[in-house]
C-alpha cells in the first residue's frame, strides 16, 4: 500500500501549521502587550516623581521673586517720610 500525498493535503496541513503559529504568536503578543502596559505606567510615574522633584524649587523661587517684587513695587510708590521744607517768600 503506497500513501499519495497531493499538494493540496500539503497546502491544507501549511494552512493548520500556519493557523497555530499564528494564534501562538498572538497569544505572546498579548502578554508583550500587557508587559509594555506596566512598563509604560512605572515609567510614567517615575517621570512625575522627577517632575515634582526638579519643579518644587522652580516653583519656590518663583513665589520667592514674586514676593520681592512685590516688596519693590511697594517701597517705590510709598511716599518718602523725609520731611521737605518749603521755602517761604517773606
């Protein structure tokens, strides 16, 4: 008893090899996927940490300069308590 084995047996078991590979490769791609999810979120909490840790003296300068400014600005519009005399025509 010979076995013939014809393309089209061949294609059809192709198509089952390939059609499993593809649902292996989709079943790690959907773990890849989820990895890369928690990748992402540790890096972008670590990311704000950093930001706050680089702003919060930004941010006190800022509110440091401002008070001075307006210190300024209120020296200079506050009158001079130096007493001026006038000078009397007599």
């Amino acid at each position: 008893m010979e076995t013939v084995i014809t393309f089209t047996d061949v294609f059809q078991y192709l198509e089952v090899t390939v059609a499993v590979l593809l649902i292996l490769v989709l079943y790690h791609l959907l773990f890849v996927v989820v990895g890369l999810r928690k990748i992402v979120r540790r890096v972008e909490r670590i990311t704000n940490e950093i930001q706050e840790v680089i702003l919060k003296p930004i941010n006190v300068a800022d509110h440091i300069l401002e008070g001075i400014v307006k210190y300024m600005e209120t020296q200079g519009a506050a009158p001079k308590n130096g007493k001026k005399k006038a000078k009397k025509n007599s």
